[in-house]
C-alpha cells in the first residue's frame, strides 16, 4: 500500500510541474508579442530620478518641480494668448486690407435728365433717326427719362421701337391736326412741357432733336446745370461744305455775347438773338414752381405757351446763363444735321434699308 501512495504522489508532482511549466511557456510566449515602444511609468520615473539625482536627489521633490513646471508653463500659456502682439502698420496692411463701410461711403446724387422729342409721321425716315438717337441715350448714365411727343396715327412703329430701347420713358400722343410744321413741333414742345409741369418732374430740360449729333460729355456737363445752361452748336447741311456755328460766346462760363447767322438782318426791334431750341437747357423746377426763382405765379400766356415763357426767361437776363463747357464754351459738343424735308412716295416707304432709298433717288 504504502508504494502505491508513493507512485501517485510522484505522478501528482510531475502533473503540477508540467502545468506550471506550460502556463510559464504560453505566458512567456503571448508576452513576446506585446508592443514594446513605450516605456512605463514606474521606468520613466527610475530614469528621471536617475538623471537628477545629482541635483535632487529627493524624488518627491522632483515630482513637485515637474508639476510646478507644467503650471507655469500653462500659465505662460495663458499669458500669450491673452495679451495682444504688436504689429507694425505696414504688415496689418498687407495682412488685411481694410474693411470699407458701405454706410459711410455717400455718393453725390446725380440730377435727373429729361429730354424731349418732338416726331411726326410725315418726317422723312423717322424710324431710323429715332434708333439712333435711342441708341445714343442709351450710352448716358441713369437717372434719364425720355419724353418723345407724336400726333395720333394708325401706325405702332414710335411705340414699337420705344419699347425695345430699354430706356426710361414716356410717350405723349396729341389728336389735333397742323398744315404747318413748325406750328406742330411748338405744340408738341408745349405738350412735353405741361406733362412735365403737371406732374412735377424734377431734373434738367433739353430738347433734342431727330437730326442731332451729341458727344457723351455733353451729358456729363448737362447735369452741371442748375438754372439755366447754354452751348454752341454747329449746324452741318446736307449739300454744302460748311459748318455754321450757333450759340453763345462765352468768357469762362459767362456768357458775354452771341454767334449771329444773319448780323445784317438784326434790327432794333428785335435786340435779343433767336436762340435755337436744342442751344439751350433748364431746371424743370421754373414750371411748375416759379417763386423758387423769382417768379411770380400768374404770367400772361404761360398757360398757353410755356416754351415762348421759358424762351423769354432764358434770354431776359444773360447773368443767369451757363455756358458750357466751362472753358470758354471752345468745344463743340452738339451738332444739328439739316436735311430737306422732301415727301417721300409710298413706293419707297416700304424698302428694308436706307441705302435702298437713297440709290433709288
């Protein structure tokens, strides 16, 4: 008996051996693939206090400098991130340009410009005139209204080609009937001139005609204008080879005379010279509120006739008037195309082009 219990002790023995042994190999087996690049806590401890045990070599009080180090580093920290580095001028200009205030920018406001048109029917090519004229207003900054006055017809075509300009305006139609033309285009004047009293309409008048020629700065110069203004004009015919010049002389900007087309023909009777209905602009304000300028309200025919009332104030006191431009009014800036007025046959009415009608004659 006792050598049976001997053997199974011994076989317990080997067991437990053997069982401790593997566990120790697959212990030491798994541990050999733990990541090995970072160091513990406990090793990076040993090798601080190592490295300053010379200077310290209390390790308690290592680990109160480190964490003191670690404050005042934050606080440092802090420190720069509150307090503002100073930046040169010239770098906070190239760093980041400056902000404009759209609030604070005030653009002066620019006068309004009304032009009236007087058209009719019985003008020759009056639609291509009108296209080009459209297509010169067209260039002028805003603000521009556009007043084109015709006598009542069955045809659309004024209307038609006022619509695709893409220009302010406003037209008048009137139903009387003229035999004279020159009697038609003052009552069309007259009609452009009471709408704008009527309604009140603020800016600076000009008549421009079918046939006139405009330089671009002439507009620029037209809203300078803040009583009355007035400019030489040039006249060019159709079958001559010269130019007449018509308007004022001017010293600086004050009128101080007049070209004359026809000296000998000035009397006595007549002291002041026929100043052209283009040669000239006006504040609108004259109309429809003559006490701001001097005026008195009820005047013997301005009910009926407002441009020979404009024409009289204009020329009434030449103090009032501005030539432009302001250089001795030396520069031509408007030029006014004289053409026969022949009554063109329907045959050639209905032709595409110009050119057409113009070889067919």
């Amino acid at each position: 008996m006792g050598s049976v219990e001997r053997s199974k002790k011994k076989v317990q023995l080997w067991k437990k051996a053997i069982v401790h042994f593997s566990l120790c190999f697959v212990m030491g087996f798994f541990t050999g693939f733990a990541p090995t690049g970072k160091d513990s806590i406990l090793s990076s401890r040993v090798v601080a206090t190592k490295n300053k045990s010379q200077i310290s070599p209390q390790p308690v009080q290592t680990l109160n400098q480190s964490t003191t180090a670690v404050q005042s580093s934050n606080v440092n920290r802090s420190l720069r991130a509150e307090t503002p580095v100073p930046v040169p001028a010239k770098s906070r200009e190239l760093e980041s340009p400056k902000q404009v205030d759209v609030h604070e920018v005030k653009f002066p406001p620019r006068r309004l410009i009304i032009i009236v048109t007087p058209t009719s029917t019985k003008a020759q090519f009056q639609g291509v005139f009108l296209r080009r004229l459209a297509n010169t207003i067209r260039l002028v900054p805003q603000p521009l209204l556009w007043i084109v006055v015709e006598g009542q017809s069955d045809s659309n075509e004024v209307s038609e080609i006022l619509r695709k300009t893409g220009i302010m305006y406003r037209h008048l139609v009137f139903k009387k009937n003229f035999t004279d033309p020159e009697a038609e285009l003052n009552h069309q004047q007259n009609v452009a001139l009471k709408h704008i009293e009527h309604h009140k309409l603020s800016g600076t008048v000009h008549f421009a005609g079918l046939s006139n020629v405009y330089d671009l700065d002439f507009f620029k110069e037209l809203r300078q204008i803040e009583v009355f203004g007035t400019w030489p004009m040039a006249l060019l015919s159709a079958n001559k080879r010269k130019v007449v010049i018509e308007g004022p002389v001017c010293d600086s900007s004050q009128v101080i005379g007049w070209h004359l087309r026809k000296m000998n023909n000035q009397t006595d009777a007549e002291p002041k010279p026929p100043i052209h209905i283009s040669s000239f602009a006006f504040n609108s304000s004259i109309l429809w509120d003559p006490e701001r300028w001097g005026r008195p309200t009820s005047v013997q025919g301005t009910s009926q006739n407002s441009l020979k009332f404009v024409k009289q104030v204009v020329l009434e006191d030449e103090t009032k008037l501005k030539g432009i431009p302001p250089e001795e009014c030396s520069k031509i800036m408007l030029w006014r195309l004289r053409f026969p007025i022949v009554v063109v046959p329907r045959n050639l009415v209905k032709t595409t082009s110009l050119l057409d009608v113009i070889t067919q004659r």
